[in-house]
C-alpha cells in the first residue's frame, strides 16, 4: 500500500498536474505530447520506483515499522549494497525532487492564477499562502504531512477521473486521427481539429 501511496505521489499519474507542463509544449499534434507523458509515467513507475523496490528485497537490511521506514529505509539498503555513498545519493535524490516539486507546482499553480485573473493582489496573496505552507509544512510532523498529502492527491484524482470521462471521447477522436495520419504517412496536424 505503502508503495502504491508513493509511486502514485512521484509520477502523480491520473492527478492532473502533468497536463499544465504538457499544455506549453509546442508540437504539431497533441498526441506527441501525450505520448512523452505516458513515457515519463513509465520511467518513473517501472523503473525508478521498481529499481528502488528492488534494492529494498535484495539488501539484508530489514525494515521496522516506526523506526526504519521510508527514506531512512532506502538509505540503509543502499548503504549495505554500494557503501556510504548511498546516503548520499539518496539524500541528494531527495532533495532535488523536493526541490523540484516545489518550484514546478509552484508554476503551475501560478500559471492557473494568472489565467483567471491578472491581478498583482491575488498573486501576492497566493505567495504569501505558498511561504507559509512550506514553512508549516516543514515544521510539521512526518506522517502528518504524508497522510495530508495523501488525503489531497486523492481529492485531485477524483476531480481529475471526472474530467477525463467528461473529456474521454475527445481524446479518444484526437488519438483516431493522429493514427489515421501516421498510417498515410502524412505530416501531423491538428489544424482540422480545433474545433473539436
């Protein structure tokens, strides 16, 4: 469950925050893009988050609930396999994905805020709300803020599992012609769609 949890949290497949980086992407047809998303899913999923699982079975580091769990977890089964180095590898992998997290959410949801409205007030106010999650965030307990993350990336996939079916068929007509046109070997476009 626990694993479930975590690979849904570092690809955030199906939350609906991958579309904000994709939707800037200049491409000729937006089934280009949808096929890098699913790449990156897979990437992600089936190869960082089962590499992880897998140092994880084949170390002779055993986990304990409440003590060696978690980060500490995969520091120390990499530490039994590579050395001390694997410490700091994953330190640092952490904390680039922390980083990066924050600063590409961030975007989005900016973005999203200057979308529906331009105003210097609004914008200032959701910084100030961002400074002071982060701060409360990090001064909060650990598994306080994993359920609480938990809790909200549920809420934004069922937001998002609406808009998928109330889009679904759209999609799926986008994807008909994309394949359509790569069968006739054809130069992509999407110009005869935007009406759609």
């Amino acid at each position: 469950m626990i694993g479930i949890k975590r690979g849904l949290f570092s690809n955030e497949a199906g939350m609906g925050s991958a579309p904000n980086a994709s939707a800037s992407a200049a491409v000729s047809h937006p089934v280009k893009q949808g096929l890098v998303q699913i790449l990156s899913v897979f990437i992600d999923t089936l190869l960082i988050c089962t590499t992880t699982a897998f140092i994880l079975l084949l170390s002779n580091v055993k986990g304990v609930p409440g003590t060696l769990d978690g980060i500490p977890y995969v520091q120390a089964a990499l530490q039994s396999s590579v050395g001390t180095w694997g410490i700091h590898f994953i330190t640092f992998s952490i904390f680039a994905f922390a980083f990066t997290s924050l600063v590409g959410n961030y975007y989005y949801a900016e973005a999203n805020i200057l979308f529906i409205k331009n105003s210097p007030v609004l914008l200032n106010l959701f910084r100030i709300t961002c400074l002071i999650a982060i701060f409360f965030g990090a001064q909060a307990n650990f598994s306080t803020v994993w359920n609480l993350a938990d809790v909200l990336m549920g809420l934004m996939a069922l937001v998002n599992i609406f808009a998928i079916l109330l889009l679904g068929n759209i999609a799926f007509r986008v994807l008909d012609d994309y394949r359509a046109q790569k069968s006739r070997a054809k130069t992509l476009s999407f110009k005869h769609l935007v009406s759609i």
